[in-house]
C-alpha cells in the first residue's frame, strides 16, 4: 500500500537522521512528500541518509547538514542555515539524536553521566527551543516537535542510570514545551520505544536481547520504520489534537 502523503509542502528536520530510527524518520517524512533536513553528528552518515530520500512531489528540496545537538551555537547556526536556504523555519521537528554510555550505578564516571544527558536531554531543550523561537517570531501557524524518549525512562533500566534518566528528562521537557507553545500553534509529543533494531542495540550483548525479546508480548524486536510510523503521524494533521502525549512504540513491553 502507497504510504499517505500528509506532509506535502511540511519542511522537516531530523536530528539523528544519519542512522537508525532518525534515518527511518526520514525516508517516511520524504516519502509523505516533505523536504527533509537530515541533521546528524556524523557527515557522511547523514549524506547516505540524504542518498536514500524518495523526491516525488514537485517542489522537495532535502538537505543534510552536520549538528551536535549538545552545542547552542552548532544548533543556532543549524537553524540558521535552515532559514537562509528555505526562507522558513521547519515547522515539523524530531529529536531522534541519542546516545548511550551504559555502565552499573556504583561504576558509573560522572562525565559518562553528563555526556549523555547533554546529548539526550540538553540536545532536545537546544533544538525545541531554537526551532520553537524561530517559528514563533515568523508567525508560523502551526507546528509539530516530536522527541524520541524511551521507555527506560519510565521504568529504568540496568546499567542506564545516565539514559533513563535523560529520557524520563524529555518527557517533562516535552509535555512543558506542550502546555508553553500550545497557544503558539506548536504541538510538542514524545514518542517511548522499546527495543528496535538500530546501531544503537547492536552493542546490546545477545544474552541480554533475547531475553529482552522475550518479554514482549508480541514477541520481537521493532523495526525503525516503526517507530517513524508513529512519528509521521504525530507530524500530521492526523494528530490535530494531540499534544503533550507519549506514545510507546514497543510491542507491548512493560504494559501496565
Ligand atoms: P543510532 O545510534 O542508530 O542513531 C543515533 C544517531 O544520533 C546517530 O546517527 C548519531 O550520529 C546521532 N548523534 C549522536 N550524538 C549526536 C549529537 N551530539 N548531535 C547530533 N547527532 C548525534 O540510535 P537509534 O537507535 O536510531 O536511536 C535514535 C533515538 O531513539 C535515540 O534518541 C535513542 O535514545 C532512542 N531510542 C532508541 C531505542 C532502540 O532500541 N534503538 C529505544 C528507545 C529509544
């Protein structure tokens, strides 16, 4: 089936696109019929992702730009550059830039700590607000933030004291950012994956995935292209009413 086209005419930009659930945030917006700014860490990750955007609708115009979402100025200039090529700020944003720097609590060394918050949590506080200011001094009708949380901020996680705790850290930045922007135009939701298959748990030993898997109910890991699913919708009309929500993407896990 032809994926919808709800974001025609949207301009998009994805933190984190060079690579697993970023990139697949991507390819959809792209094949919705957005223009897509793929912002990654990593150039040539975000070039490739760049390489793979579906271009069908008349009029979209991608890009791939390099950010480091911890940084005000990379974030600022970003943004920056976003509104000189496209005389617009993206109206449609996703956090999907993370990393993780897992160890036990009594091991953990506090720079793994604060990297990992300053990615996870400062990195998403850097973007909603640089984009947020920019479509609010434009007078933009209407927006879209999505933040890419994770379940392990609900519920913890071993060995994810920095991890959970930066992303138990979006969700209340997300939800505040919902009740600050509403009057603005701006809907700002979160969405809580479980287990999908990304780089990102490639590094997760098979010991701990399977039984992870085993404690989804639908008996799987996800793909990418689900959580971008989840995403999409979020950054359309589709989703006129929501705001301030989390939605778990995770097969059931932790249901309850
Ligand atoms: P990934 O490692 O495949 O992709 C993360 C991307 O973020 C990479 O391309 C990396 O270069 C980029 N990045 C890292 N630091 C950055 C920085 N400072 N500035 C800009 N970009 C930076 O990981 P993924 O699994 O696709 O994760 C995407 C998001 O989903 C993350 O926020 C992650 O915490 C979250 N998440 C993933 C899972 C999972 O199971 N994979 C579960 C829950 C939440």
């Amino acid at each position: 089936m032809a994926a919808p086209s709800r974001l025609i005419s949207r301009l998009t930009l994805v933190t984190g696109g060079g690579s697993g659930i970023g990139r697949a945030v991507c390819q959809r917006f792209a094949s919705e019929g957005a223009s897509v700014v793929v912002a990654d860490l990593s150039e040539a990750s975000a070039i490739e992702t760049l390489g793979s955007l579906s271009c069908d609708q008349r009029g979209q115009d991608h890009m791939a730009s390099v950010v480091d979402v911890s940084s005000k100025e990379s974030v600022e200039n970003l943004v920056t550059s976003i509104q000189c090529r496209y005389f617009q700020p993206p109206s449609v944003c996703v956090n999907a830039a993370g990393i993780t720097q897992d160890d036990f609590l009594l091991r953990m060394q506090e720079e793994h700590f604060d990297r990992v918050v300053q990615v996870n949590l400062k990195g998403s506080f850097l973007v909603t607000q640089a984009v947020a200011r920019a479509l609010v001094s434009c007078g933009a009708p209407k927006g879209s933030i999505i933040t890419v949380g994770s379940i392990v901020g609900k519920v913890g996680n071993i060995g994810q004291a920095n991890y959970a705790s930066s992303k138990a850290g979006v969700e209340a930045l997300s939800r505040t950012a919902a009740k600050e922007l509403s009057r603005s135009g701006i809907r700002c939701n979160c969405v809580l994956p479980g287990f999908i298959s990304t780089p990102m748990t490639e590094k997760v030993p098979e010991k701990v995935i399977s039984k992870m898997t085993s404690l989804v109910p639908l008996g799987r890991m996800g793909e990418p292209h689900e959580v971008a699913d989840v995403c999409a919708f979020l950054a359309s009309d589709d989703s006129s009413y929501i705001t301030g929500a989390s939605i778990e993407v995770t097969g059931g896990l932790f249901i309850g």
